[in-house]
C-alpha cells in the first residue's frame, strides 16, 4: 500500500474515506443506546443523577477534542492524514475494549477521556476529503462524510440496542471489534491525500486551541461561520446527552426502541447527505442550503420536545433530517477561503470550537432535563431541552443569514 499523496484528486479516494467515515460511526453508534444506561446502572437507577453524570462525561469528552483536534489537524498537514487516521482509530478499538472491562464508573471516565483523545481525527477526515476534491464539489463531498454518518447510525443504534438488551457491555466489544477491522482497512486500502508539496512544518502555535482558531480571524465569514458552527453543535448536543434517558423516562422506550429510533434517523440523514445535499446545493447553492438547515433543524427540536408521545415524535425525524443540508454547505464555504496546506488546520480549529461548545452542551441539556424531572420541580416538562436547543438553532440561522449575505463573501487565496 503505498503512502505516496496522489498529484490529483484520485479516482475513489472519497469512497475509501466515505468507508473509513463509516466504521467509525458504526463503532460510536452501537453504544449511543447503551453507554447512559450503563451510567444508570452503576448508579443503581437513579435517572436524574445518571442524567448528570452523563452530561460530565460529555464534557470530559469534549474537553480531549478542544484540545487534541488542532494537534490532529496540525499534525496531518505535517505528515500525511493517512497515519493520523489509522494511529487515532487503532487507540481508539483499545479504548472500547478498556470500557467493555470498566467494573465502575471511574473506569468507565478513564474511557471516555481517551475516547475523546483518540475520537478527535474526524477533522483529519474532512481534511482529507477537501484534498482530493475541487472546491465546487466540497460540499459534495462533505455531505458524502455527512451519509456514512447516517448510514453508520442506521446500523449502528439498531444493532447497539439489540445487543445492549441481551448485555449492556456487548456492545462494546462490537464497537473494538469494528474499529480494529478499520485500522485494517486503512492500513491496507486507504491512499494519502495530501501531496508532500502541499505539506508544512508542525507548530504549536497553530497546534494549540488558541493558535489553530486564530485562522478563523483571518476573514469575516470564516469567524461568522465558525459561530454559528458553534451554535449548531450546542444544540445538537441535545440529542447525545438526553434522548436515551428522555425516551425512556417520557415513552416508557427500551433500548431496542431508541436503536430503532435512531436507525431510522440515520436512514433519512443519509438520503439527505449521500443524495439531496448534491442536488441540492449545485441547483440553489451553499447558502440557501446552509439556511433551509438551520431552519429545519429548528423545527426538528422544537417538534421533539413538544411531542405527546412517541408516534408524534417519530413524525418529527423527516423535519429534523433535512437539517443534514446545512453541515456540508458550510463546510464547502470555509473550506473556499483558506489555501490547501491550511485545510487541517481549519477543520482543527472549527473542531476546536465546536469542541467548546462539546464542553458546555453535555451538561446544559443533562442539567436542564434532571432539572424539569426532578420530584418536587414547580414544573414537569422532559422536553425543556429540545425547546432550548430550538431555540439556540434560531438564533444560528438569523447570524448566518447575515454572515453569508452576498456582501460578505469572503475573497479565495
């Protein structure tokens, strides 16, 4: 196999990273419907405390991203994405199998910490595909990044809760199991993306948090964008912090209810990333698609937290879906503005901010969900954190409609 760049976009290239992207998921998948019910496990059923130390360990999680996504980004502009790929996932199947072990919920933190080390090369991977694409097929591309993570959730949720009704540690021993397969797969099959030419020297300066995001100063809408990026990945933090338990706690669902759930979720983002995205994006363009996201998603939020029941809720999944317009339409307009040995360092430093926003959703959905369910709280309602996350994604669209209005368009290097 070898590591050699290829001078040009090679022919598969998206579709070698498209299935890299994809076991990955999967791997991450299987235990979105398990991990909070083990938390509640250790902590004897008690929801509303395993509703806290949920939110802790997503933070704790997105604390290593903060931190280790610029690194990552950094470090592939230097040597290549191909070894940050394979060298993160590798850490990444031992750590899955540290968390299979955890007789308790210090092991279990120590798991996530590293999980959130070696997790952080996703950026690598959106680097990767704005190497082997033109700019005006980014878009194309990312929303290509964008399917594997739909199709990865299909599978992923369903298997996890299938297998977490049988053993709530099984699923972790798939998730070691698929990431492994996947250094494998890298190793033998992945190509290098990046040209030696187009290669820079590690800094730490652009390293650090505070370093990689100073790119994002450098033009208006980079700065704009990266906020409303931000906003975004606040609220969509919602859904990994408290749907298991609020499912649960509202609909009475088991663990095979939400996989299923979720698999149907990720049928619908994948028909709108892998198909709609392209379409869509080349007959309107990046902005509309970015604000008929951001729109969407609102909808999506809002309609989840005031469902009645769980029917009504399923019908909000087609709304929430077509908010997969909005992730690859802003990520093929930064990526127009920063030169190609630059690439890993923007996806690193909107990693970072995202990574921020990591740091303070886990525990402001958690909290605000243990909050309005608590015994004795003046008012019952398990849907307050959708409703908030509505509410930030709102607020998202009117500064991307600003950002991205055709005045402020920002000039290619």
């Amino acid at each position: 196999m070898p590591s050699a760049a290829p001078s040009g976009p090679r022919r598969g290239t998206v579709m070698f990273i498209f299935v890299t992207v994809l076991l990955d998921v999967l791997a991450f998948g299987v235990l979105i419907p398990v991990l909070p019910k083990l938390v509640e496990f250790f902590k004897g059923g008690d929801t509303a405390e395993a509703a806290k130390l949920v939110g802790v360990f997503g933070t704790v999680w997105a604390v290593m991203q903060f931190f280790f996504s610029p690194i990552f980004g950094a470090l592939s502009d230097r040597f290549g994405r191909r070894p940050v790929i394979l060298a993160s996932n590798f850490g990444l199947g031992l750590d899955f199998i540290l968390m299979a072990l955890a007789p308790n919920l210090w092991w279990l933190f120590v798991g996530r910490v590293i999980s959130g080390i070696t997790g952080a090369s996703f950026s690598t991977a959106q680097a990767y595909i704005a190497d082997v694409t033109p700019p005006e097929k980014r878009a194309a591309g990312f929303g290509m990044l964008g399917a594997a993570f739909g199709l990865g959730f299909v599978l992923g949720p369903a298997v996890g809760g299938i297998l977490g009704s049988y053993d709530l540690r099984l699923p972790f021993w798939v998730a070691a199991a698929l990431t492994l397969v996947n250094v494998c797969y890298g190793y033998f099959i992945l190509p290098e993306s990046l040209a030696p030419e187009n290669r820079r020297p590690f800094s730490w300066k652009r390293a650090n948090p505070v370093g990689s995001i100073a790119l994002l100063r450098s033009q208006p809408q980079l700065i704009g964008l990266a906020s409303v990026g931000f906003l975004v990945y606040l609220a969509h933090a919602v859904y990994p912090s408290v749907f298991v338990l609020f499912a649960s706690h509202r609909f009475q669902w088991t663990e095979r209810d939400v996989g299923f759930t979720l698999a149907f979720v990720g049928i619908l983002n994948a028909a709108v990333q892998g198909g709609l995205v392209r379409v869509f994006v080349k007959r309107f363009g990046e902005r509309p698609s970015v604000l008929l996201g951001l729109f969407f998603a609102a909808v999506g939020y809002a309609w989840f937290g005031l469902a009645p029941t769980g029917f009504w809720l399923l019908w909000a999944v087609p709304a929430g879906a077509l908010a997969g317009l909005y992730g690859p339409a802003a990520q093929g307009l930064m990526t127009k503005a920063v030169a190609a040995n630059q690439q890993g360092q923007l996806q690193g430093a909107t990693a970072s901010v995202n990574g921020i926003a990591g740091l303070i959703g886990p525990l402001l959905f958690t909290f605000t969900f243990a909050h309005f369910i608590r015994p004795g709280a003046s008012v019952q309602f398990e849907g307050a954190p959708f409703v908030l996350a509505a509410l930030l994604t709102l607020t998202a669209l009117g500064l991307a409609a600003f950002i991205t209005r055709p005045a402020a368009q920002p000039t290619a290097p």
